[in-house]
C-alpha cells in the first residue's frame, strides 16, 4: 500500500477511501500480508544532479564501490524502493489530485519504480512493461470536477500499464 497524502483519513478523502479499502481487503484476504509505505514520510532520494550522474557513471562502466557515499546511499535507497515494488504481489497506491498532477513525493516513488531494464524495457514499439504480473490499483480523490483534465489518473495509467 503506497500512501500518497501526509493527512489522515480525518482530513483526506483520499486516506479515508484507502482506510475503508484496506479493511475490506484484509477482511477478505486474511493470509496477506500488507506493508504500508508512506510517501512523505520515507526518505525516498529524489533524482537530482547527484543521481542522474550516478546512474551516467555507472552505465559508463564505473563500479558502485567507486561513486561518492552520497551517491552510494542514494542510489542503495532508490534501489531499495525498486525491489521493494518488485517483490510486492499487488500494489494499492492513493492519493490526492493536486494541481491536476499527483504530489511530488508520490512522484519521487514513482521514479523509483519506473526504472529502465527493471520494470520496463525500450524496444521498437515503445516502452514494454517488464512487471506484467503485477496488479495495479489506483485510488485518487479531487475536490471537484476536471472535465476530462485528470491528467494524474492518465499518468498513473501510463506508468502503470
């Protein structure tokens, strides 16, 4: 369960749609396990000149061993949050539309699950999805109507097909 708001249920519909989900969901499935990561509290690395120069090092041949500490954490960090999406069975992920966008740390995960040649590949058609057996939700609450402008449920769809 990804939680995309820094409110509670109290105060976000988004929370409190995804509360009533998740009650549901383990009355149903008793055996599962579910793991809650929240996005705004969980110090997820954000793709900035550090890391972008990472990942360019690394494609270039240089050892991990070889790149700053804090390259080393960030990049051990973000790697963890990619695993940590690749070894789920199903994700339920809620939140908020924001300015017509999803928030930016929501987005920050996303990068991390968004990763070439791990959860999806380049080929002459396009982007291929590589985590075909994961099952998706997205749960999102605005604050009114958008008239066909909801460009964070067309986002999320795109990453997550």
């Amino acid at each position: 369960v990804v939680k995309g708001h820094p409110l509670t249920a109290e105060d976000s519909f988004s929370i409190k749609g995804l509360d009533a989900f998740v009650s549901a969901y383990k009355a149903a499935n008793a055996g599962d396990e579910v793991e809650v990561l929240d996005v705004f509290s969980a110090n997820i690395p954000e793709i900035d000149q550090d890391m972008a120069s990472a990942f360019i090092a690394m494609q270039n041949g240089v050892e991990f061993t070889a790149l700053s500490e804090s390259q080393q954490d960030k990049v051990s960090r973000f790697g963890a949050f990619t695993e940590q999406f690749l070894s789920a069975d199903k994700v339920v992920i809620a939140s908020p539309l924001w300015n017509l966008m999803v928030p930016a740390s929501l987005k920050k995960w996303i990068d991390t699950v968004n990763v070439a040649g791990k959860t999806f590949r380049y080929t002459e058609e396009g982007p291929k999805g590589l985590a075909t057996d994961k099952k998706v939700l997205y749960l999102q609450a605005s604050g009114g109507f958008y008239n066909g402008q909801d460009t964070g449920t067309q986002y999320m769809k795109a990453i997550f097909e």
